[in-house]
C-alpha cells in the first residue's frame, strides 16, 4: 500500500523540505501540508506542480488522513501542542516523524505519547540552512525503531537531505541530544569570529584583512557568517536566517543538559549573554550572527557596523540568500597581474616554443603548390594552441568564467 504523507510546519526549513518531498518524494498521492498561517501553507501550495499538494483546515484533518505525518516546528511548546492536536485523532498505526529541534527529554516524551496511542515515532532533526533546505543538502538525523527508521529514509538522502545519520535502533532522544550539541558549534563559531573581527578592528589590523584570513583558512560557514557581519546583514535582514529566540532556546537546552551531566558549556553561557543583548537590541528580529553587534557594543563600538559594505555583495532572501564577495576591480587586476609576474617565465617558455614551432612549419612545410596552405594551416594552429593555454591560465582568476575561491553560498550559513 503506497502511504499518504502530511506535512506540519512551514517555517524557513519546512517550506523547502516540504517543497523537496513533493518534488523528489516519488509520491503517488498528493502532500498534506499545514501550517498554522494557513496562507503560508496556500502560497507554497501554489508554487508546487499542480495536483501534487492539498491544504488541511487543521492538524486533526492532516493527521487522520496520512499514513507518514512529517513536523517541522519553532520548539518544545509548539510540537507539544501540535502532537496534543494529533492525539485528538486515531493515530494508531501512523508514523510520526519530527524534524523540530527540541530538547531530548521533549524528544522521549513525545514518542511515549505516541507509541503509547499506537502510533510509530523516528526523530529526524536536520543539520543545514534555508538554502541548504531548499537545495535539498541537508544532513538528517534519524532514531527511533529500526523498522521504523527503514521506512523514513527513502525521503532523507537524495529528497530532503544529501545525507543521513544512522541512530536506528537507538533511542529517539538521541538524534536531538546530537543535534543540540552540534547546534553549540555554530554558536561558538559565530561567538568566535565576533570577538576577531572587534579586535582585528580595535587594534588596527582591519576587519577586512582579517577576513581574507578568515576566507583563506576557513572557507564555507566561517567565510559565510563573517561576510554576514561585515556586511551589516546582521541587523539590516528583516527575516532573520536563524532566530535569536531559536538561538536561545538552543543554548538554554545545551546548558541545562550540560548541567544534568555534571559539566558546563563556558561558551554558551557567553554566547547565550550576548543573545540576550541582540533580543534587546533587535527584538524578534534579532539574528545569531547579531551577536557580532553585542560584542562591539561591549567594546564601545555601534551595534551596526561602519565597515565599507561595496565590498560586500549580498542577494536577496527570494534568490536562495546566495552570498558573494564583490571583490573590486583594481584588486582583480592587481592579483592576476601578481600571478603574470610569478608566472612569467612559463609563459615566455611556451611563447619560444609556439614561435620555433611556427619557423619549423614556414621552412619544413612541403614544397608545391599546398606549401603555403600547410604554412598558414600550421602556424594557425600553434598560435591558437597557446592562446587557447592563455585562456584557460587567465580564466581561472576572473569570477565571471570560473567561480572564485572564495565565493560564498548561504548554505554554509545554519538556521535552525
């Protein structure tokens, strides 16, 4: 029997994982998708292939006419009340999926809630950004019974996800433990490149050097984030890419769990306060990468940086939030021009060789009435071989023909 998948929670990973299932899911029955703003739920309906979503008024009419019920929602509370929505219904013999980061006891309790009504239960939270889940590059993270774990992951790795990570057979609580930890890495990476960048500008050597730094050694989310502050994307997005509530409720959680372990994240704690500035600062629409505005704040400096932001180009959030580092003309120039000079000898060695070859085929070509045919055929060629060398030499320092080393992507930058 082909099952019939609900999606619950639209937020800025529910939409693109949602959008992925019904894409690349192979589903032979139309998504369920709703979302509490039902006219988030009415606009993803719309962009999707025509036939291949249906909206429900309610959690209750999602669930009970879905066999696979998929959640993705802001934390503890919401997937609460969302799961105490469901249980209104029969869920026995359904499976329930949950994407949502939340703390593992939350985790636990939600699968004896379900289990206990007859219902199956696999924790899946997701490693990745917006745009990684729009993308579909995100890492899941599955625990729960193996049997049900085996019949979740034909919709992670190459739908939802270009990877997975395997806790089948453990308990569900631990696909969540695992994610709040790794959660306090992106925390501590964004703490960390805050504190650098006030520094490297308090104590003269420039924000901006310190980043070419940052791009040479630490490409990718380090590369990411630090584009964001310099930016000024930090205080100026009006949809932040990951919440500071969201921030904050995950390193309340890392805390307490650490505290439950006889142990303690000194990192968080100083992460969490500097949070706390941004919530106050900013309101909701404060973002972890914000955290670099508290850390100036604390050094006397404005909250919004003055950095020379032309140098900085960022994109929209309808194009995927793609990041690149505009770099200026004069700079381009001088490093291909650097790169002629490091590589001069090269290129007169292979001028040399392209000029004999073209004397050698003036004098050596066959006498008659083709010798000047062979000439120009064979000169032709010697000369388009090195300047077809030349291109390719050139090309890969010029941004429009090859991308750069440094380009960014907002998948290296984490939401939730």
């Amino acid at each position: 029997m082909v099952p019939q998948l609900a999606w619950i929670g639209l937020g800025n990973m529910g939409r693109g994982m949602c959008k992925n299932l019904v894409e690349k899911g192979n589903l032979d029955k139309p998504l369920i998708i709703f979302n509490r703003t039902q006219k988030r739920a009415t606009d993803l309906s719309k962009s999707l292939p025509s036939g291949k979503s249906t909206i429900a008024s309610s959690v209750g009419e999602a669930v009970s006419k879905a066999d696979i019920i998929f959640t993705c929602v802001g934390d503890d509370a919401a997937i609460n009340d969302t799961i105490d929505a469901a249980l209104k219904s029969s869920t026995k013999g359904k499976l329930f999926v949950d994407c949502s980061t939340v703390h593992p006891a939350t985790t636990e309790e939600l699968a004896k809630k379900l289990t206990d009504s007859g219902a199956e239960f696999v924790a899946c939270p997701v490693f990745g950004a917006p745009a990684m889940a729009d993308n579909g590059q995100l890492v899941c993270v599955l625990a729960g019974p193996k049997e049900s774990v085996e019949k979740v992951k034909p919709y992670t790795k190459g739908v939802m996800g270009r990877a997975y990570v395997d806790f089948g057979g453990q308990p569900v609580g631990k696909a969540t433990l695992l994610k709040v930890i790794g959660n306090t890495f992106i925390l501590n990476m964004v703490e960390a490149l805050s504190e650098g960048h006030v520094l490297a500008e308090k104590s003269g050597l420039g924000t901006e050097n310190l980043h070419q730094f940052i791009e040479t050694m630490f490409p990718g989310p380090y590369t990411a984030y630090s584009t964001r502050m310099l930016s000024g994307d930090y205080h100026k997005r009006e949809e932040p890419l990951f919440a500071v509530d969201l921030a904050r409720k995950d390193a309340r959680h890392a805390m307490a769990l650490a505290k439950e372990a006889g142990t303690r994240m000194k990192d968080v704690e100083v992460g969490d306060a500097h949070l706390e500035m941004v919530k106050n600062y900013k309101g909701e629409a404060g973002d972890i990468a914000g955290i670099y505005g508290a850390v100036r704040q604390e050094a006397g400096l404005n909250f919004a940086t003055s950095c020379d932001i032309s140098r900085f180009a960022i994109t929209s959030p309808s194009s995927h939030h793609k990041l690149t580092n505009s770099h200026h003309y004069g700079e381009r120039k001088e490093r291909l021009l650097t790169l002629v000079r490091q590589c001069s000898w090269s290129i007169i060695i292979g001028l040399v060789v392209v000029l004999l070859a073209c004397g050698a085929a003036w004098f050596f070509s066959p006498k008659g009435e083709t010798q000047t045919i062979w000439r120009s055929s064979l000169i032709l060629s010697f000369a388009s071989c090195y300047i077809m060398w030349a291109i390719t030499f050139l090309a890969q320092w010029h941004p429009l023909i090859v991308p750069r080393r440094n380009t960014l992507t907002s998948s290296s930058i984490h939401e939730n």
